[in-house]
C-alpha cells in the first residue's frame, strides 16, 4: 500500500493503539461468528501498551496513514536472549486484506533476520487470515493449544493434586532456576520477563514455583490479572501434574473471576483434569517458529501477555 508507513510506537499513539486491538480483534471475531474478544472495550487492551512500553526489549510498530496519520495496523515485538518473539497484531477493520500486516510482519521479521534468532509467536487455529499470513512469511506450526476458560468459585478450586504442597510464590532469587528450566525444557530464555513478574511493580502479577525437596525449580507458572484481562501463563514445568498443581495454586488468585489459559492438546491428563474442574475449550492456538526450533520436553503453558511461542 502506497499510503502506509511503518514507525516505532510513540507514547502519544496509546490511547489510538488500544482502540485499534479491541475494535479489530472484536469486529475479526464478530465477522466470523464467535463472540467478541474484548467485550471490556479499549481499557482491557491498554494492558499491552502498558505492559509493553515497560518491559525490556519490547516495544511496538504501527502502520500509519501517510495521508491522514490514522493508525491502520499495530503490532508488538519482544528481542529476547534466544528469540524473537511476536506479540498481538491487529488491522483496523477499514483495512483488512490490503496487505498492512504483511507490511508489519516484515518490519519484525527483518528484526529477527538482523539479530539472527528464530521468531516466534502463537496464533489462532481457527483464524485462516492469520495462520496464511505468518505461513507465507515462513512459519511452521509446532504444537496445538487448547484456550481454557474458567470460572474459579469465590472459595477457590480444591483438588487434591499430588505435589501441591511444593508450590510456593516465587522470590527474585528463584530467577536463575527459572530461566535454566525453561532453557532445558524448550530452548528459550526470558529472565527480564520473570524478574519484571516477580516485581510486580504494577500490580498485575503473580508467580508461583514448583520447588522440589533439594530446593531444585521444576515448574513455575506467572498469571496477570488487571482491568478485566485475568490469564494465566506463562509457565513451564517438567511434567503435568506439576503444572495441574501450579494451575490450582494461580487460579486461587482469581476467586471468583472468569480466567483464561493454554495448555498443550497433548497434554491429556492435564486437560481431563480442567475439564473436571468445569473448564470450557474457548479456541484452539498453534505455536508456531520461523527458524530453529527445538521440541519441547515438558509442559508449556502460553500466553498473549506476554507473546511467548
Ligand atoms: C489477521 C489480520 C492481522 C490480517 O491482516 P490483513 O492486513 O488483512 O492481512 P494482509 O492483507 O496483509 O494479508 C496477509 C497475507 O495472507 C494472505 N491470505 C489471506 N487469506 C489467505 C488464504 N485463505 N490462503 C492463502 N493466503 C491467504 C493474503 O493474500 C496476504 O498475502 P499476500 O500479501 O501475499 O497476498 C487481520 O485480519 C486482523 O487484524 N484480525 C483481527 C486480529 C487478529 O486476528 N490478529 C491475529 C492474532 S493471531
């Protein structure tokens, strides 16, 4: 499109970026028949401008009308130790198909190019115009993703789950365990992503670990919880009642909230459990790499907030 171009974010674009994610990714869901995603409106989804303008190594991009500096498309990116990661990318409705995001997949995809890292993000299985985008720029889907929806009763979800008794919050000195669990399991390092979790100097976080008797880290899982957007993730751990219990243990900070999380397809006791537990399937997600990919080799659990992969 001769009419766009592609800048960083400014801090004046805020309020116009999170208008555009609620209107675009409501009206995408609205179109295809599903129910709007952010029934909240534009205060739920400043939450990615917030979180992204203060996280390291995030920042956005945005598409702008040369003629008239509406913005047409936005998208977050995240440069970490060993990836790239996407974050949401969302086209103003007035825009659809006219190659804006493809215009703003480039942006990102020569920044991993540059860096010489995979790129990485999660996308929807059920959102051709998306999964043909990220496919003709070179992605591969790795792995399925069930999107759970939960409502946790105002007295908490009691189950009695093996190992709950090793989970405990997380303190910054349980970082490095962290990180050199989530390197084994599937390849890739976020440090900055957790120490910013455990700060929780915004108020939005909290993060539990699954500690085993020699005070060895093998599971630890974040949730955020603010201006409507309850999610759990992300997280990592070695196997799945591990991440049963971390589940248990995070959604007990939501009592009586809706919550929403993604566990692996594969993951089959894990998903009988939440199923149990009264957990609805609300959509399906694939990860998907462009670049080297290592499989994983224990549970992972995704997010939108931040873009894992
Ligand atoms: C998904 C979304 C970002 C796509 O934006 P867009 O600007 O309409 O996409 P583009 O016009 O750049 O099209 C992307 C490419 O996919 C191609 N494409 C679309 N549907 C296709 C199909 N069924 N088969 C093959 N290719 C297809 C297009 O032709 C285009 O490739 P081209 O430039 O080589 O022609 C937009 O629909 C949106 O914002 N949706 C709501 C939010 C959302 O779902 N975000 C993604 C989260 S996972």
């Amino acid at each position: 499109m001769t009419d766009l171009r592609i800048r960083e974010m400014r801090p004046s674009d805020k309020s116009e970026v999170s208008e555009l994610i609620c209107v675009s990714t409501n009206q995408w869901y609205l179109m295809h028949g599903f129910d709007a995603n952010f029934p909240g409106g534009p205060r739920v989804t400043e939450i990615f401008y917030d979180v992204y303008s203060v996280l390291e190594g995030s920042w956005g991009i945005v598409a702008e009308n040369k003629k008239t500096s509406r913005l047409m498309g936005t998208c977050f990116y995240h440069i970490r130790p060993t990836h790239v990661a996407l974050g949401i990318m969302n086209v103003h409705p007035n825009y659809f198909k006219l190659g804006v995001a493809r215009s703003l997949l480039k942006y990102i995809t020569d920044i991993s190019d540059r860096e010489n890292k995979p790129l990485r993000l999660i996308s929807s299985a059920m959102n051709l115009d998306s999964y043909s985008l990220y496919n003709q720029a070179g992605f591969i889907p790795h792995f399925i993703y069930q999107d759970i929806l939960l409502t946790v009763p105002e007295n908490g979800i009691k189950d009695d789950i093996p190992g709950l008794k090793n989970v405990r919050p997380a303190t910054l000195g349980d970082v490095p365990g962290m990180v050199n669990l989530e390197l084994e399991i599937s390849g890739i390092q976020r440090g900055g992503d957790y120490a910013y979790f455990i700060e929780n100097r915004d108020g939005l976080w909290h993060v539990s670990v699954w500690e085993g008797n020699n005070g060895e880290i093998n599971g630890f899982l974040a949730s955020c919880s603010g201006h409507g957007f309850n999610m759990l993730g992300p997280g990592v751990s070695r196997d799945q009642e591990q991440a049963t219990a971390l589940i248990l243990q995070e959604a007990n900070q939501n009592k009586g909230k809706t919550i929403l999380f993604i566990i692996p397809a594969e993951s089959s006791r894990l998903v009988k459990r939440m199923y149990e537990w009264g957990g609805k399937n609300n959509e399906l997600h694939f990860s998907q790499v462009r670049g080297e990919f290592t499989p994983y080799s224990g549970v992972i659990i995704q997010t939108f907030m931040p873009e894992t992969g």
